[in-house]
C-alpha cells in the first residue's frame, strides 16, 4: 500500500512522573498499530506555566522532526483511545486529501511536513 512507504513519525506529549499508566497504555497502542511510524517522540516534559496548555510540547516534537524528511506527522495524546488502524486511517486520509473544517479554517490531519 501508498500508506506503508510514507514516513511517519509520531508525536505523544505527556508530562513527567506524572501519567505513567497513560504512557504505557498510549505506548501499548502504538505498537499494536496496523501502520508502524518509523520513529516516536515521547515529549516528557513539565510545562511552563500552570495553564493547561500541551502546545510547548507539541510545538517541541514538530521542531525535532521538521528537518528529518519525514512525509507526516501524527499526533496522540497519553490519555485517548486509538483503534488499531488509527494511524493508517489517517494517514490513508490525508493521502486522499480529505480535509476537515473548523471555523472556516482548513486542518490537514496528520499535518504534513511543508518546510
């Protein structure tokens, strides 16, 4: 398939000591995954402020990937569910250019590497 000589890499922001049964649980997910990601960044990491906000650690794992030639970057999150054709489902999506709206704002899901 298309899908299988994309690659991926996956971003998972969690913060530290502080969610390690969700970790596992994320990780556990992953790697029953159909499409594997040929490289995973656990961004475990305080946050900078009090706020609830996890835009510092994804912002993080897009800067370490950015310049790594990889086709998408897909996100999950430490305390969600993923079916295990998660990512090549989306993947399969994005290759099919579906494109999801927002307040007239258009998201490519996974967000694809345009620099």
């Amino acid at each position: 398939a298309m899908s299988s000589n994309l690659k991926i890499a996956v971003i998972i922001p969690t913060r530290p000591n502080d969610r390690p049964l969700f970790l596992a649980n994320c990780l556990r997910q992953l790697h029953a995954q159909t499409l594997q990601p040929k490289e995973v960044l656990v961004v475990n990491e305080q946050p900078k402020s009090n706020n609830k906000d996890i835009t510092y650690r994804y912002r993080t794992g897009y800067d370490y990937f950015r310049n790594k030639d990889f086709d998408v970057i897909a996100l999950m999150e430490d305390d969600e569910y993923y079916a295990p054709n998660y990512l090549e489902t989306i993947v399969s999506e994005w290759i099919n250019q579906t494109r999801f709206v927002w307040n007239n704002l258009h998201y490519l899901l996974p967000y694809k590497i345009l620099c």
